[in-house]
C-alpha cells in the first residue's frame, strides 16, 4: 500500500542515450548580462528575459508554440533594442549570477513553491549538471485576478537549458506536474523521470495540448538507479493521497541532496507501521547532507488521519446509507477514490460520476493497473432513476464550494439529471482550503436548504477525511530518520516555512544550518559541504502567469487595473471631438460598471460632464494639430481626482476619443 512495487522498467544504462531534441537556437554559457551589438536581433530568442517586456510566447491548449518567435521582423527589432536598453539598466543595478556555481560548490534553487502551496520546483545545481524536481503552477490568488494558473519562473534555467540533465516529477499532482507544458519547450525539452501512475498522468495532461513537442517520458521505479550528466541518482516510496509518489535522492561528493516530496506516514496510533520504515531504510547508512522538505501541516499537532482509517470511515458510511449517497472529494486524493468504488462493488452498489477531473483520474487509475471496475458498475448519471436509492453511490468533484462544479449545480438545482433532495445524504470528504470558506460555507447551506443530510469531517464522528500531508509529529520522525546537515523548508507559505525552520532547531539543528528560501533564492553549500550560505543574488522571481493564451510575467500594471476593475469598477469617457476647431460635437458619453448606481447619481454624471467638456477644450485651445494622447491623459487626471473627491473611490478612468 505504502510502496507500490514494481520491477524496474529503466535503468541507468539507457541513459547513454539522452536525446537532445531541441538545441536552443545559440549558445547559452554565457554570463547572465546580454552584452551583445544592437544588430544582433535574434539575441532576443534565447537569451534576453522576453517576459520582461510584455506578456509573448504563446501555447494555446489548441496548441501552437511556433508564433512565439516569428512575429513580423519590425516588431521584434523594436523589442530587441527595449531588452537591451531594459537589460543595460538592469546589469547596473544589479550584478549578474555566475552561470556556474564556482569550483565544488552546490547550488539549489526553489524556482515555486515556497511562498505558497503550489507551483512547485526545485533545482539542484553541480558542476555542469543541472537536476530539475517537479514543474507545477498555482492557481490565480487575490492578489493576481483574472489569470488562468501562475507558473514558476524559469528564467534562470532558460539560460542554462544545456546544463539541464532532467526533470525529476516526485508524484502527479498538479502543484507538481500542471507547469509541464507550458515550461518544457522553454528549457530545451529535457528527458522526464518519474514512476508509472505519473507518467500516465503527464502523458494524460499533454493530450489537451495537441502541436507541443512531446516529452521524453522515461518511468522509474522505486529501486531505479539513474545517472544524470555526473550525478547519481536514487528514488524512495513515500506515502501520499496519490499512488506511486517517490522521494528523490541526489548523490554529490559530500553527501547527498534529498527531497521526499509530499508525504504522510502510514501509521497505527502514532506509530509507523513496517512498509514505511521499510521505504525509509536507506538512511540508515545514507548520508544526508541536505534535506528540503513539506511544510505544509506542520501546525497541525500529532499524526495525520492515515488514509486507510479514512478508507474504512468511508466504507461504513457506503454500507450504511440507506439514501442515495453523494459523495464530493477531490479527484487528486486517487487512493481514496479507487477506495471508494471497491467499497461501492463490495456492497453492489452502482456508482455514478460527476465532474470532469474524477472522470479522467478514473480514466487514469484504470489504464496504470491500480483500478480495476466490473464492466456494470459505472452508470450513467441519466440512468441514476432507474435504481433504488440506497444502491447508488454519486461520485462528484467540487468540495470546495467551486461554483461551476457539479456538486454545486446538484445543490443548486441546476444539475441535468441530479437534483439533491431530503432522500439524499451528502459526505463532504475533505478540508476547506483556506480561502474557500465562503464558498464552502455557500455550498453546506445549498445542500441544507434542499433537506439532505450533512456528512462533513468537522461533525462525523467516523474519520472521513485525512490531508495528505505530515502533521508535526510525522515531519519529526522524518528529521530523525533522514539526519541531514543542513536544512531548507518548503512546500508552503512563509509562515509554515519558518514554523518548520523551528521545529527544526527545537530537534538539535544549529540555526546557521537551516535556511528559509523565497522563491528564487539561491542557497550555496560550500567549503566542501561544510558551509550553508544564502547568496545576496536571486534567481529571477516574478510572476509569470498563464493569461488565456499567453504566458508571461504578468506585468504589474494589467494586475492592479483588474484589482481596481474588482474594487471599483470603470468609467468609460467617450469624446466626440471636432479635430478641426477642437471642440466637442456633443456631450461626451459616460458608460461605468461597477463605481455607482448611474440612475441615482445623474448630478455626478452631469458634472463629470461638465468637467470633462471644459478640460478638453482648455487642452485644446492651443494645440495645432490636435494631440489625442495629451488630451486622453488630461481627462484621466482631471476626471480621477474628480471622482475621488466626490465618491471616495478609485474606478479605472478610460476616455476614448473619436476624431471627427
Ligand atoms: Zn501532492
Ligand atoms: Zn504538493
């Protein structure tokens, strides 16, 4: 259950073979500054941190990568000369990060990952080699509305991509396989390791996005021992809330670099049972030099709810309903639900699914082995009538509250074929995510207000949810296990860092040993591996995010217009103006959403009017020819302090003008 093994299907003596399948465009072992002459334009292809500029290169899920480079030549001239002049700016303020760590040094690197749960990726850098583990992205936060997923930036290793030995994916969640496609083609496409289930799922992942190059998958197992450029590498089973995660181990000279990735313990009342230490067994003689490792329920006292505790929970409940049972979890947590369909067979219940993800991790699990379903017990959800009650199980995404999911629309009435009732009973099998409390909270009373009994963790008395991660008496036993030297927390936000770097010190660590990253920070283990350092360099960490069909960094100003679209809304100005004697034809148009009630603050509009007719006019008194972008900022600066005045809200101002 812990270690789901499997005979090797590769070995490190394949990895000859390593297939570069695409060779960047130039050199890059160069220094990190762009010192080239102006004419060289297409030093803007791979070297030159294009993101920085505006939002370019694009994949869309209909798939295209090639317009990326090959927009109209007398564009790309004009962006080349602002990198450059960006980038002289930049170097002086900035000095620049060697390309190589000097002599024996170590370097490792959290691109994502530290500064939130999500967008997870991890670089370990040696000599000439160059280790990626996993390639994730996050979902858009308060602080970036609108954007589709934000990725890590990958800046640092774009211009190192010949360095890039692989990419070690530790399991198949999407905080550490869902940047994959859109990171890939940008380092150079390097081979990918990782064990069956995850590659399956990758694979799975890559189909929505048909014209990308495809990945040099290549499946490890627990026992796997590949090397990468000079450095040895090894895998161990770890347990998780997905089937076939694996902890990595990286051999250096001095000890060796180890990241377990997500993990919980397989326990009996606090004390892990024989798989687990087994799994763990080669740090009996390893020696550790660096750990990295999950932070994220490291508030939470004690152990976790071990899976098979909630499986048994669940099955319970499966048997002893007596209603239609529908049952929301996340699809990620594949265990339980493969543990939720044997229990449906057991009982020969009939199962239905709802919800897209839970379809496909169906999919999945059936296609890796580790699923196996009699040919009848899956219904379609428009048969559901056809069966008893008590004999149908309803498995459905969006336990958190997710508008569009399909709990949601069963609650609300809006589901095609499942409309909840008092006949039902809903089990909730899952934590609220903070920040989903609201929706969570919206969600519970839905489902109340249609009379259906509630099963949440919070009230059952029978353990139906467990997180997938370590509580602190497990991240202990961790520590204890693996002895590392030095220490680095991640997988979490600042605050469950820091609490982590704590827990660690209270084992015995000696604080200088034990180092709290932010996203792009470069940590160094130096003097032979005797010396921890953090450099006052940083990789590259803006945020770069997935917007529709582009990826880029974000610029700033896109994000804070949307923050002030969300708070107060817009003000569009339409001027219809005489170019010739510079005066309005009529009164300008005012068209606002979200900034106030426009029925009930006609004085306001009026004035806006008013204001707006007298500062084009003044603008243009002397202006021959008449200058639209003079008269554009005029109106913003005039109207926005305005408005400020007279609502104390700060709508975006868009005046737009119509030369006649
Ligand atoms: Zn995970
Ligand atoms: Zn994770």
């Amino acid at each position: 259950m812990v270690v789901n093994k499997k005979t090797s299907s590769f070995s490190s003596s394949n990895n000859q073979n390593h297939r570069r399948r695409r060779r960047p465009v130039i050199q890059t072992y160069m220094s990190d500054s762009i010192k080239k002459p102006e004419s060289r334009v297409d030093s803007f292809k791979s070297t030159a941190p294009t993101q920085q500029i505006k939002k370019v290169g694009s994949v869309s899920r209909r798939g295209n990568t090639k317009n990326k480079t090959h927009s109209n030549s007398s564009k790309r001239k004009t962006n080349t000369r602002t990198v450059q002049k960006r980038n002289g700016e930049q170097v002086n303020k900035k000095r620049e990060i060697p390309i190589h760590p000097a002599g024996d040094n170590i370097r490792i690197i959290p691109l994502g990952g530290v500064e939130e749960i999500g967008k997870n990726m991890y670089i370990m850098e040696y000599q000439d080699d160059i280790i990626v583990m996993d390639c994730g992205f996050a979902f858009k936060s308060e602080e970036t509305p609108g954007v589709d997923y934000i990725l890590p930036n990958t800046e640092y290793l774009e211009k190192r991509k010949e360095k890039i030995k692989g990419v070690i994916i530790t399991h198949g969640h999407l905080d550490h396989i869902g940047g994959l496609p859109y990171v890939m083609h940008r380092i150079g496409n390097p081979p990918v390791y990782s064990r069956n289930l995850t590659t399956i799922m990758i694979q799975k992942k890559y189909e929505e996005f048909k014209d990308l190059e495809p990945l040099d998958l290549r499946v490890v197992e627990n026992d796997s021992r590949i090397s990468l450029g000079k450095l040895k590498v090894k895998f161990f089973g770890v347990t998780h809330t997905i089937p076939d995660s694996m902890g990595v181990i990286i051999e250096t000279p001095f000890g060796s670099i180890v990241n377990p990735g997500d993990f919980k313990l397989s326990h009996v009342d606090g004390k892990p049972i024989d798989e687990e230490e087994d799994a763990y067994k080669v740090f009996d003689t390893e020696k550790v030099l660096f750990l990295m490792s999950d932070s994220t329920n490291v508030e939470n006292p004690g152990f976790s709810t071990p899976e098979h505790v909630v499986k048994e929970g669940l099955d319970k409940v499966i048997k002893e309903t007596k209603t239609r049972l529908i049952i929301g979890t996340f699809a990620s947590q594949m265990e339980r639900m493969i543990g939720i369909i044997n229990s449906i067979e057991k009982y020969n219940k009939k199962l239905a699914v709802e919800g897209r993800s839970m379809k496909i991790n169906i999919e999945i699990a059936k296609l890796a082995g580790i699923l196996s379903m009699k040919p009848d017990t899956l219904i379609p959800s428009e048969d559901i009538e056809k069966y008893p009650p008590d004999r149908v199980v309803v498995l459905a995404t969006g336990a958190q509250g997710e508008e569009f999911a399909a709990l949601m629309r069963m609650a609300s009435k809006n589901h095609k074929y499942i409309k909840m009732s008092e006949r039902d009973t809903v089990l909730l099998s899952s934590s609220v995510i903070p920040g989903n409390e609201n929706s969570v909270q919206k969600l519970k009373d839905n489902i109340a207000r249609n009379g259906a009994k509630i099963i949440h963790y919070r009230t059952s008395e029978i353990f139906i949810h467990g997180s997938g991660h370590g509580n602190r008496e497990e991240i202990k036993w961790l520590h204890k296990k693996i002895k590392p030297k030095f220490f680095m927390p991640i997988h979490g936000t600042h605050y469950m860092l820091r609490m982590h770097a704590q827990l660690a010190e209270e084992l015995g660590m000696p604080k200088e040993n034990i180092v709290v990253p932010d996203n792009g920070t470069i940590v160094e283990i130096q003097d032979g591996g005797n010396k921890l350092v953090r450099l006052d360099l940083q990789a590259p960490s803006d945020i770069v995010a997935v917007d529709g069909f582009s990826i880029g960094n974000m610029q700033d100003v896109v994000i804070r217009d949307r923050q002030l679209l969300s708070e107060d809304g817009i003000f569009i100005i339409v001027v219809a103006l005489n170019t010739r004697t510079g005066k309005l034809r009529k009164s300008p148009d005012i068209i606002s959403r979200g900034f106030v009630y426009l029925r009930e603050s006609q004085n306001l509009l009026q004035e806006s009017r008013v204001l707006i007719k007298k500062t084009v006019e003044d603008a243009t008194r002397s202006m021959n020819p008449v200058n639209f972008d003079i008269i554009k900022a005029e109106i913003t600066d005039q109207v926005r302090k305005f408005l400020l005045q007279k609502t104390d809200k700060k709508p975006v101002v868009l005046p737009v003008i119509l030369g006649i």
